[in-house]
C-alpha cells in the first residue's frame, strides 16, 4: 500500500485589492506623475514653458488651435453626464421595491408558469422601470439644452495667421488647448493648467485643490531669476495656475500647458465623480421606503401563517401572501419622485430657471431665508453716472477726467461703473481726453483694498520741449482713498487735509451716501521717480480731487416681489459688499425693515453662537467680503434655518457653494455660475418667487405620493389580518389583489401634474419624517373601518357566507377596495373638502374616473371569469354608494381633527 506523505497546509494567500482600491491606486499614480511634469515647468523660466509647448508670447494661430483641439480633445475632465440610454434604462430598473416584484413574480412562476399573476406582475414591474427611464431621459435632455444656455468662456490671444498681429477672443473653456496665452482677470476661473508668463498682484483661490480658504499669490518667479523655493506639489508652485482655481484679484498672462484629463485637477477628477451628498429629502425618502419593505417583511409572513392555518390550503396562502408583498410595495415612488423632478425642471425652465442639479428644486421649495445682493436684485443694475463732485460738493469737470482716464485704461475687472463713467464722458463737452497719456501700469482691483490704480505717462509740452511724468490715478472706496490721502485739490490748489477738512469732505461722500448714490472718491499722486513697474505700496500720499456719484435706482417691482416673498414665508436679508447708507437707503425705498445694519468686519470679533444670534435679528449686512458672507449663511443654517443665496460676484461664489440652494445668473462671473445650483436668466426676485412655488409644488405632490401610499398601506393590513382569521375562505382572490393594485397604481401616475392648495404654497416645506408617521397610523386605520364594513354587509346582507358564494363576497370586496382607495386620494390631496373647495387637475381627474370605471366594469368584463369576478347584483350599489359616502364623510371629520390638532396636513 502506498503511503502517503502528509503535505503542509499551504498559506492561503492575502486577498488582492479590491476594485476600488485598485482604482484608487492607478488615480494616485497618475496623480503622481501629472503633479511631478508640472513641478518641472514650474522650475523653468517662462520662455522655456512657451518652447515646451511650442507656442509664443503672441498666442497659437486659429488654424494652429483648431488642429491641437483635433489632437488634444476637448478641454474637459471627467465629470457628472448622463449614462447611455440603454444603461440608463437598466438603472431605472434598479431599486428595491422592483427587485420584490421581481423576486415576488420569479416565485410565482415557478409555482405555476401559467399564473396571470406573473403577467400582471411583470406589467407592473415595466410600467414603473419605464415610466422613470423616460422622465429621467427626458429631463436630462432638458437639463442639456437648458445648460447650453449658460456658458462659461475665458480671454484667449490667438491670430488669425502667421504674420498677424495677435487679438484676443474670448472661446468657450472646452476648446482652449495646450499652448494657447491666456489673459485672467479677477473673477475668472482658470481654464486649465498655465505657467504664468506675466502677472500683476494676481491672487488666486485654491480651496477647491488644497482647502485652503485665503487666497494664494501667484507671479512669474523666474522671469527675473529670483527662483523660488523648490516643490513636487504643482499646487505651491507660485507660477503655476491650476484648473479648477480662481482668480480673486489682480490680472494676469499665462501659457496652457496641460489641458482637460492631463491637468493636476483632472488627473484627480475620478475620484471626485460620483453620486453627489442625498439632500434631506432624499435621505427621507429611502428611510420610508425601506420602512414600508421593513413592514411588508413582518406582515406577509403573518397573513400567510393565518391563511394556511385558518383555511388549511397553503399554496393558496403562500399566493394571498405574495399578492398581500405586492399590495404593499410602493412600486411607483421612484418613477413618481423622478416625475416630479422632471416636471419640476420643465416648468422652471419654461419661467426662465435653468436647474442644474434636479435636487435642487427640493431645497428652492424648503428655503426660509434668501441672502441676496443689492445690485441687480433690489435695483435696475442699470448704472450711471449721476454726478461728478469735488470736495466741496460741486461739479467739476477735472474729477470726470481723472475717473475716466481711471476707467479707460484699466485692463482688470471692469464692472458697471466703470462703463458709466466711460459713457458719461461721450456726452460731456467740458472734457477733452487726448492722446497726452499712455498707460504705464496698473494695480488692480480686489475685494480687500476696495479699489484699483493706473499709472499713467503724462506728456507736459514745455516750450518745444516735451516733459513725461508719471501720474498715478485711483479709484475706490470712499474709506480706503482717504485713508491713503494727505492733500486734496481745493479750487485748482493743492493743500493739506487736515482732520477738519478730512470730516467735511466725508460728509460731502455721506450727504450723496443718502440720496442713493453710490459715490466713489478719486485721487492722484505725481509720481517723484518713474519707473516701469508700481504696486500696492505705492498708493500712497495720495491727492484727493472729488467724487464720482453713481445711480442705481430701485426697481419698480421690487417691492412687490418682496412683498411676494415675505407671502411665501421667505425672510429675505440682504448680504452686500456696499457701503451701509447706500444699502439702507435702497432697502429702505423697497420696504424693507432695515433696523440697524450691521457691518461685515463687526462679525469677524464674534464666536458662532453669537453670529447666529446677530444673523437671525439682523436684515442687512453692509460691507461684507466673501468670507463673511460665507458665514452669515452659514450662521443661518446653524440656526436651523434653509438658506438660499442670490449672487453672481466673484466675492460670492463661497456663499453660493455654502448655501443650501445657490442661485445665480446668466451674467455672472465664471466663478459664481459654477458654484451655483440654479441659474436665473433673468435677474428678477419675482422669478424666484415663482421658482419657489414650482419647488414646492414638486416637494407638495411627493410627498403626498408618500402619506396616500403609507397610509393605504397600513390601512390593507388591518383589513387583511382581519379578514383572514375570520372570515373561512380567502377574502380576495391573489389574481384580484393583484390586479386592483395594479388599477391604483396606474391611476396614480398622474400624481406629479397635481396641482397644490395656495396655503401649502405659502410656507416653506421641508422633511418630516415624525409627521409620515403619525399620518400613516391616524389616517391608515379608517380604510380598514369600512373595509370590515362591507365585509358585514356581504356576508349578512347579501349572504355570501361560504365558499360557494365567495366569489360574490370576494368581487364585492374588490369594487369596494379599489373605489375607495381612489377616491381617498382626493380627501387626502387636500387640507380643505374636495370637490368643493379644492379640486385635483385635470389629468387626476381623468385618471380617477377611470380607474373608477376600471373598477366597475371588470365584475361584468368578458375578463370576469379567468379573474375569478361574478356580476354583482344591483342592490350591491346602493350598499356600495353609502360606505363610500361614510367614508370620505370620517375621513374628513378626522382630517378637520388632525389639522387643528397638528396644524399640518401634508
């Protein structure tokens, strides 16, 4: 016999990665090696960069861009987009309530291949999956078109051949391609990933790379060989801009060296595609939802364990049972949720609303408070130049020359006031601006100093002589400018302010401060050394010449929109980087309690409890930045509340990302329509207004899907258990069960084009899961009151008391059950009596006639018999008429009940 020898156990060996860890693994390597090509860019000067990528300092050729593009591909990254059709047709098929089915109707079939219940369960299991696919599709094609309408573009210098001078055009991001100049300006996102070649005081925000909130600033630190210190991390690299960042201040030239999935933020970006945070609702829904699979779970098995101990035919229990799961899964929620979103979607865009993210219209309806801007929103946005004032308060031609050689020459962020003045100057004889002066430099503007300079080259003809000097001219805050002023210019002198005269002219800046006006100082300096470059440090001894004073009226409707607002329970604050007078003064003209403003640098000394407080009492916040206009929001949501923001300013673009529902417009900077949910095309509150409605009415139809199908649920339970330990032949037959299920469940697709009552409109609506619940346990029970009803009535009155008679009883309780479920909908739809004092929409009409009709007709169908129906007598109506009648008659009486009792209804 052969011995065998024993063999050592061998080591089983470690599990591999997962698919996601492998994943995982390859986006940090490629991350890795991204970030090490762009660190060594980084290291070389700036004429190395422009010969890496083969370009110059006057941009690709239009032909030389096309062919790069063709290359390259489009400048894009991986991000959100709709799956294939069929993929997506295969998603809406996947939820829980169509896998019971789907496991429901597998079980089914292999008890018996010929059961029409496996028929009629299919139909519903396609009429749920397709019904979503299509709303879906359909919306997302909506959404498509809609966001074509808004698109963000950015400065490119190209030529239009060779020999051409270069020009520069503003492209859509996608189609900028590795070697094509850039220009930013504050406000701009950047496009792709740029080696800065020329910079002026550019700060950029990286937070979306590092989370790091102040912003960073960037240079050309090798132009001038001072090098800098030496990185792997492209993000610390002072010359490097990198996609995904944005431009806070300053202005700025740089060359594409890496566009789309080759930049550092698209090397990255895999792993930031997924499914985005479940909003509050969304979180409530799935709750309810695996709730009701939860119930299902516990009481199937109980109806099934009654039935075969009670009749004693247990395949027949096992098929009441799987008919009771179906009669139970709210199969039709995700196609009546998809529907609502999309219909949501439709109509706001048919009001001039683009929807970016479906979800969003959830939280427009839940939004108690609105921050929102001044400009644009409350006035016209309609700028012009009022008036030009000098210290004393009278108009001087001078001030207008300085402001417009200001505005004229500066190349950063050019805003509303600047064209003004620009226009202003077309119409006034007194100033004549000549080619005395060329452009020097410039310090741009930014949301911390208030103000920007130009420094220019002032040709001063001295006898045949020309003389050039440097002037330095600038525009800002009236505060800022006066701080850095030691003279001003007083009748054509040039003499000293002193404090006396620093208190006049403020008031002159204040008394305009309250008309309404918008006033801006002016200042100059001649500068004692010229020289090419100026910054920061500069803007200093500083000449006051006078005031520029703006007009931005109210707009007409403001007020009324407002008033539309406060209608609809939306407190509305404003959030304003403007001086406090003018603030108040604007809020004030459009009836709003302005009470004591408060300024954004008083709320940098309070912790957050204390914001809170301060936000919560306070209707107008002056003066504010970008990160304090983040944490009022933000103080806001502590407070509990659901917080929009309206904004479309760089300074904005934290509060929009920070804010539960971010809304911007079509005219915003790159930066704020990124960050945004929702875009205007229209900048109008009374839009809005009407936003909020349709948001609430998407939220108001959902959730009344949700408290009709809970309730109707909990209530066939009761009926169920009772009727199966009393009565000794099935109660409904699991063909019926399944069929009236199926009647209802079609008759409730037309649920999303309900309308809602205007008093459910004027409040903001939000997630109450407490309030499902108690609605589902006051409301459910009343069906089962007058199901056992017609059971009595059946079984005494009409004397279907056995089997032989069970199919009267059974059919009877068919056209009881359907009918009622149907017509609670509309005692349910409403707090108010239906028919009277509200009424559904048409489409529910519809649908409930015919379900009602359905109902009627299939005791007397050719389908009767293979459903196991018989022809119900006449008498059975009257019977039928008056349990209807007391129905709906408790379930209002107890509807009046629960409404003074809880205050709420849906």
């Amino acid at each position: 016999m052969t011995m065998l020898t024993p063999r050592t156990p061998a080591k089983l060996a470690p599990p591999g990665p997962s698919r996601r860890e492998r994943k995982a693994a390859e986006l940090e390597a490629r991350t890795r090696l991204v970030g090490e090509r762009l660190a060594a860019i980084s290291a070389r000067s700036g004429v190395q960069a422009l010969q890496e990528v083969d370009t110059s300092p006057a941009g690709l050729t239009h032909e030389e861009a096309a062919l790069r593009l063709e290359r390259h591909g489009a400048n894009t990254v991986a991000h959100e987009r709709a799956p294939r059709w069929y993929l997506q047709l295969a998603k809406a098929f996947r939820n829980p309530f169509i896998a019971v089915l789907v496991f429901l109707a597998a079980v089914m079939y292999w008890q018996d291949p010929a059961d029409p219940g496996v028929v009629i369960l299919s139909v519903m299991v396609g009429i749920s999956g397709l019904l979503r696919f299509w709303q879906e599709y359909r919306s997302g094609r909506a959404a498509d078109a809609l966001k074509k309408l808004v698109t963000t573009t950015c400065a490119v210098q190209r030529r239009a051949g060779s020999g051409s001078a270069p020009a520069t055009f503003e492209v859509p991001m996608d189609q900028v391609v590795p070697g094509d100049v850039v220009k930013l300006a504050a406000g701009d996102l950047i496009p792709a990933d740029l080696r800065i070649v020329t910079a002026k005081d550019l700060n950029v925000s990286q937070a979306a790379l590092s989370g790091e909130s102040l912003p960073v600033a960037k240079a050309d630190t090798r132009v001038r060989d001072l090098g800098q210190q030496e990185t792997t991390d492209p993000v610390e690299a002072d010359n490097l801009a990198l996609m995904g960042t944005s431009v806070t201040s300053g202005t700025a030239t740089g060359v594409v060296v890496a566009t789309g999935a080759d930049t550092y933020f698209g090397s990255m970006a895999g792993s930031l595609v997924g499914e985005r945070p479940q909003t509050n609702f969304d979180t409530g829904v799935r709750r309810v939802s695996f709730l009701l699979i939860r119930f299902m779970l516990v009481m199937v098995p109980v109806v099934f364990m009654i039935n075969g101990f009670t009749k004693g035919d247990w395949d027949e229990a096992f098929l009441f049972g799987i008919a009771v799961a179906v009669g139970l899964t709210p199969e039709m929620l995700p196609m009546v949720v998809s529907a609502n979103l999309a219909r949501g979607a439709v109509a706001l865009s048919e009001r001039k609303v683009v929807v970016k993210r479906l979800n969003a219209i959830q939280n427009l309806g839940a939004m108690d408070v609105l921050c929102t801007d001044k400009t644009g929103t409350l006035t016209e946005d309609r700028i012009v130049l009022d008036r030009y004032l000098d210290v004393h308060g009278n108009e001087d031609g001078e001030v207008l020359e300085y402001g417009y050689l200001n505005s004229r020459f500066q190349t950063g962020l050019k805003n509303l006031m600047d064209q003004a003045v620009v226009d202003r100057v077309d119409e006034a004889e007194e100033v004549v601006v000549d080619a005395r002066f060329s452009m020097v430099d410039e310090i741009p503007f930014d949301f911390a100093r208030r103000r920007m300079s130009v420094v220019l080259d002032r040709n001063s003809v001295v006898g045949d002589f020309g003389r050039h000097e440097h002037i330095m001219i600038t525009k800002g805050a009236v505060e800022e400018v006066l701080d850095l002023c030691t003279h001003m210019r007083d009748r054509g002198e040039t003499v000293e302010l002193t404090e006396q005269l620093r208190w006049h002219v403020t008031r002159i800046a204040e008394d305009n401060n309250r008309r309404g006006l918008r006033v801006l100082a002016v200042a100059t300096r001649t500068m004692d050394a010229p020289r090419e470059t100026y910054t920061v440090t500069d803007e200093d001894g500083l000449t006051l010449v006078g005031f520029l004073a703006f007009l931005d009226p109210p707009k007409a409707d403001a007020a009324r929109a407002l008033t539309g607002l406060a209608d609809k329970g939306i407190a509305v604050k404003v959030v304003t980087g403007d001086n406090e007078l003018v603030a108040a003064r604007v809020c004030a003209d459009v009836g709003i309690d302005v009470g004591h403003v408060v300024l954004g640098p008083d709320t940098d000394a309070l912790d957050d409890t204390e914001l809170r407080a301060l936000a919560a009492r306070t209707t107008v916040f002056a003066k504010a930045n970008p990160v304090q206009k983040a944490r009022i929001v933000r103080a806001l949501q502590a407070g509990g509340h659901a917080v929009g923001f309206l904004g479309d300013g760089i300074n904005d673009a934290a509060a929009l990302r920070d804010a539960d529902v971010g809304i911007s417009v079509d005219t915003a900077v790159d930066v704020a329509k990124e960050s945004a949910d929702i875009i205007l095309l229209e900048k109008d509150l009374t839009v809005l207004e009407q936003g909020v409605v349709q948001g609430r009415t998407t939220f108001g139809n959902t959730i009344k899907y949700i408290k009709m199908t809970a309730s109707s649920n909990f209530g066939n339970v009761f009926s169920v258990l009772v009727a199966s330990a009393f009565i000794p032949f099935q109660p409904m037959l699991a063909i019926m069960l399944l069929v009236q299920n199926l009647v209802y469940d079609i008759a409730q697709l037309a649920t999303p084009w309900d309308r809602m009552d205007e008093e459910y409109l004027r409040k903001p609506r939000n997630w109450d899961a407490r309030g499902i619940g108690r609605f589902m346990v006051t409301i459910g029970p009343i069906s089962s009151i007058f199901d056992i009803a017609m059971f009595l009535i059946m079984w005494h009155v009409f004397a279907a008391d056995s089997e032989a008679s069970q199919s009267l009883f059974q059919s009877g309780w068919f056209v009881e059950g359907l009918l009622s479920q149907t017509l609670v909908v509309h005692m349910i739809r409403t707090r108010k009596i239906p028919f009277v004092q509200s009424r559904a929409s048409w489409p529910v009409m519809v649908m409930t006639v015919l379900a009602v009709l359905t109902g009627l007709w299939l005791p007397f169908s050719p389908l009767a018999p293979s459903l196991g129906f018989v022809a119900l007598p006449a008498s059975y109506f009257p019977w039928l008429i008056g349990v209807l009648l007391a129905y709906c008659t408790l379930t209002q009486l107890v509807k009046t009940w629960y409404v003074r009792r809880f205050d709420s209804w849906l």
